[in-house]
C-alpha cells in the first residue's frame, strides 16, 4: 500500500484519468473528491464490498428446477 501525506487541495492522480483531490478535513473525518471519467466506477469500499458480495451470491444461485427445463428446451 503506498501512503501519501496530503493537505487541503493536494491531489493524487491515478493513471491518466483519475485525480483524488483533499477537498476538507475536519477532526478525523477527511473528505475526498474523485475526478474521473464517467465510465469508471468509484465507490465507497464498503458499498463495493457488497457489491461483490451479491454479485458471488447471484452466480452461485441455482434457478428453480422447472425454469432450469424451460431454458434448456428452448
């Protein structure tokens, strides 16, 4: 993990087409602003998270055994 020492306003840039900017820090609260392009997803890491999660879940499930028959005939 790399760890960076910002102030307010100091960014890091991530590739060519994403910036993370200081935006406030109060007490142990910072807030972050990401520019980025619309196509690349930017979430919280706990939204990512189950994110992930549901998605594995989906993909594990199996479908009921009389729609599993109807897809298979057709």
């Amino acid at each position: 993990m790399l760890v960076l020492a910002r102030r307010i306003n100091d960014s890091i840039v991530i590739g060519d087409n994403v910036e993370i900017v200081v935006v406030e820090i109060k007490g142990d609260q910072v807030k972050l602003g990401v520019k980025a392009p619309k196509d690349v997803k930017v979430f919280r890491g706990e939204i990512h998270a189950e994110i992930q999660k549901e998605n594995k879940a989906a993909s594990e499930s199996q479908l009921p055994p009389d729609l599993d028959t109807f897809i298979r005939k057709k």
